[in-house]
C-alpha cells in the first residue's frame, strides 16, 4: 500500500514539474519578445527553504539587464484565495517573483499594490524594486490560457467538481449517488473521477475509494473556469424588480424554497460588507413562476439574475443561499473592489477551513 502511494506521489509530482517548466519556459519567452530581446536564463528546479518558508525554484538571467535573480513561486490558475499567502511569502523571502498561466486584471492590481512581482504566461511583467521599475501589460492572455484537456473540466466535469468540493464525503458515495447529486450521468461520473485521478487532483484511499489529495488546487482550478465555462451554459436570463430592494430581499428569502440566493445578495447574508446591488438566484422552478412571485420582468441590463440550479440541494440542508464556494465564484464573475473584498473575507471565514 504505501509502495504504491509514494509512485503516486512521484508520478504527481513529475507531472507538475514538467507542467510548471513548460509555463516558465513559455513566460519567459513571451517576456522576451515583449521586450525585444532574446532572454538567456538558467533554472534551478528545486524546492528550497528559505527563511523558513518553501519555493520552487530559482530564476537567473544571463543577458545584461537590470533584472537578474528571483525567487520563484509557480501557482497554476492564480487566484485571489492565495494572495494572503503571497504577501506573507514576499515579506520574508527576497526577490519573489510569482509565475502563473493566467492572472486576472484585478489580482494583478492587488499584487502591484502590495509590491509582489508577477510574471503570466504571455509575458505581461511587473517589477519594482529599488531604482527598477518594469511595468509591462499587453492586455494579451496566452493562447494556452484555461486549456484542459481532460474532460472533468468540461461543463458537466465542472458540475461533478463543485459536489465534490460542496458535499462532504461524496467522493466515498457510489457513482450513482454522485451522478444524482451533480444532475449529470452516471457515464460522466466515471469519466470525471478517471481524468481527476490521472492528473493528481485525488487519489485512491484503497481499493474502493478515492480521496481528494489537494483540495485548494482543485477549488481554485474550479473557480477559475466556472465562470468561463461551464456558468455560460446554463439557462439563465436577467430581469429588473418591481420592487424596492429590501421587499425583494424579504420576497426572495420568504419563498426561497428549492431556490438558492447567491452572488452579492449572498455575500451582503454573510458578511454585512456588502451592499448587494445586483441578486442572482438559481433554482429548480420555472423562471415564469419566480418573476410572477416577486414581481420580475425581463429587461437585458436588469439587476436581477435567474440561473438554472446545476446540483441536487440535499434534505438536510436548510440554507437560503448557496455553498460558500459557489457564492466566492459568483462575487468574482463581478470584480468590482468591494466584490473582490466580500470574496475575500467569505474565503477566509467560510471556504478555507473546508479546503
């Protein structure tokens, strides 16, 4: 048994070292035509202690500009539930430089605001240090941005992850029971738990179960293309209430059964930071039934967004408004700063303890 766990592990880990290099070596060169020139660097993969904290790695330039040695901490998909970690990284640790495929306008805003270097995989750069300031955005993303091969990430895939991450324990249920849960076949079951399996995101506890082996990895992988993939394909239309805001407030949570309050009025629930100027709700209810019950018409620039429920609300389950993760999600679709900050604070008081 602990034979064939630590050949998972290394098959793991081979896999992430080879995917890591290959979004370094892609950065780099991007960077380099951004600037101009032909870059020379070496790499030292390693995962070294410094100050007590772990990096990936060490970055040299050969070629004569004012930038030459970084830290580099690789992060696939980053996404705002890591930046604290970041900030306490960069404070102890000389020249970090952060390397990922893709990262958002509004990270790379806070990232630039607290000092941290940044580095994606079109090339787009920041640095600031000392008399050295580069600053450079394209506005271009890499064509391999949110490329997944495999079919979890698809969006049924991406309805079986959000159980996964939602429903305690699913993963120990059989396929059947997942397939229910996730509103998708029991076909897909396999297929999803086969890719997930063979890319490291869980592993087999024993002959018959599977455990989830990086929780915070496939949570911010599915975050990152909920939005993109699998939120686009749902059925969903916007309409503008007849109502003032708190009546229907009060009107959705009075009649809220089967139906799940989520986005910003979720995240004003929750945290009393927000002001909720826009409502999303999804549910299993006919969209004609719910806009007659609170008083909706249509309208393309409405504040008011239904949205086909995606999962199986389970009976024990009382809530009026969805899973945390899915609320995070929601929030970050909008990310104006004060939804980026409610995200924040759900993620540390709700999500990460789950992860």
């Amino acid at each position: 048994m602990y034979v064939n766990f630590f050949c998972m592990l290394f098959e793991y880990l081979l896999y992430l070292l080879t995917m890591n290099e290959d979004l370094l070596h892609l950065a780099i060169e991007n960077l380099g035509k951004n600037l101009s020139i032909d870059i020379k660097y070496e790499i030292e993969y390693e995962f070294l202690q410094k100050n007590n904290y772990q990096i990936d790695g060490k970055l040299l330039f050969l070629n004569e500009i004012p930038f030459k040695e970084f830290s580099i901490e690789m992060k696939n998909n980053l996404s705002l539930s890591v930046l604290s970690n970041l900030i306490k990284l960069n404070e102890k640790i000389n020249n970090l430089l952060v390397v990922s495929d893709y990262i958002s306008k509004p990270l790379k805003e806070k990232l630039r605001h607290k000092n941290i270097s940044y580095l994606d995989a079109a090339g787009n750069f920041y640095l600031k240090k000392g008399n050295i300031f580069i600053y450079i955005e394209t506005n271009k993303t890499s064509k391999n941005n949110f490329k997944k091969t495999n079919r979890a990430f698809s969006p049924a895939g991406l309805k079986v992850i959000y159980s996964f991450l939602a429903v305690p324990n699913l993963l120990t249920k059989s396929y059947r029971d997942i397939a229910k849960q996730s509103t998708v076949s029991i076909h897909t079951v396999g297929k999803v738990i086969k890719e997930l399996l063979r890319d490291g995101y869980i592993v087999k506890a024993d002959e018959n179960n599977y455990v989830i082996r990086d929780k915070e990895r496939l949570f911010q992988d599915w975050v990152t293309l909920f939005n993109k993939v699998l939120r686009p394909k749902l059925k969903q239309r916007k309409y503008q209430s007849l109502k003032k805001n708190q009546e229907l407030f009060t009107s959705l949570k009075e009649n809220s059964e089967n139906d799940s309050i989520a986005g910003e009025l979720a995240g004003q629930i929750m945290t009393n930071y927000l002001i909720a100027e826009n409502v999303c709700l999804y549910t299993e209810k006919s969209f004609l039934e719910i806009s007659k019950q609170n008083k909706l018409i249509p309208s393309e620039n409405g504040t008011v967004t239904l949205i086909e429920k995606f999962w199986k609300t389970q009976e024990s389950n009382n809530q009026i408004r969805v899973n945390p993760i899915l609320v995070y999600a929601d929030l970050l679709d909008n990310p104006t700063p004060r939804n980026i900050e409610t995200a924040q604070l759900i993620f540390q008081n709700y999500v990460k303890t789950t992860l």
